[in-house]
C-alpha cells in the first residue's frame, strides 16, 4: 500500500490517502492483515520521483523544505529502539506506524512544551 498527499504552501504534508488495497484481500488472521496492510515508506517514491526531475522546478530552499518533511516522516518507518542513524524499513505495518507516530508526537509535545517555558 503506498501514502499519497500533497505539499501545500509551507511544504508540510496533506490530503493523505492511502492507496493499493482493493478489499479482495484474503486474510484468516490479524497476522495476515498486518502482512496485507503495509505501507510503503513515502520516501521511496520522493526518491523516484527526484531523479525523475519531479522537483527540479524548486528553489534549493524549497527542496531542502520538502526533503526534511520526508526525512521526518519516515522515521516513523523505523523499528521502536532503533538508532536514528538506522537506515528506515521500505514498508510497515500499520499498527507500528501508529505506535511510531503516537511516540513521535509525545517527543514533540515535549519539545513543544519546552520552547515555550523558554519564550514566556
């Protein structure tokens, strides 16, 4: 299954979908369903898509913008405990995907939380 969406004016990601199941998908277990419903790293197709020259109409900056928005989210294709310097998997399941984000999000928060103690 791949992720597909679009980069709006800030580069950040949106109008997410995913797209590769048909729903005649046989499966007998929960085992099965994870196995069926993997989702490709967006990185993947960012990299086809860059030697395909899909954004050589971009300034470097805004290049570099889109590029750290799809570093970011593919970490979230890494395995729990794995280093950052670990290269990310090719595809996930959607279950650890949901963990990755749901851990990612608390160590934004955190970030978050701490930048604003230091403005105020």
């Amino acid at each position: 299954m791949k992720i597909k969406y679009r980069f709006n004016n800030e580069y950040s990601v949106e109008d997410v979908i995913f797209d590769g199941l048909n729903g005649r998908e046989y499966v007998t277990s929960t085992k099965d369903a994870l196995n069926v419903m993997k989702i490709e790293n967006p990185a993947v197709d960012f990299t086809e898509d860059v030697k395909a020259g899909h954004y050589d109409d971009l300034t470097d900056e805004e290049y570099q913008q889109v590029l750290d928005m799809i570093k970011c989210i593919s970490k979230l294709w890494r395995c729990p405990g794995e280093p950052e310097e670990t290269a990310s998997r090719h595809d996930m399941n959607i279950l650890s995907l949901l963990a990755n984000a749901i851990e990612m999000i608390g160590r934004q928060d955190v970030q978050l939380r701490r930048y604003r103690k230091r403005v105020q």
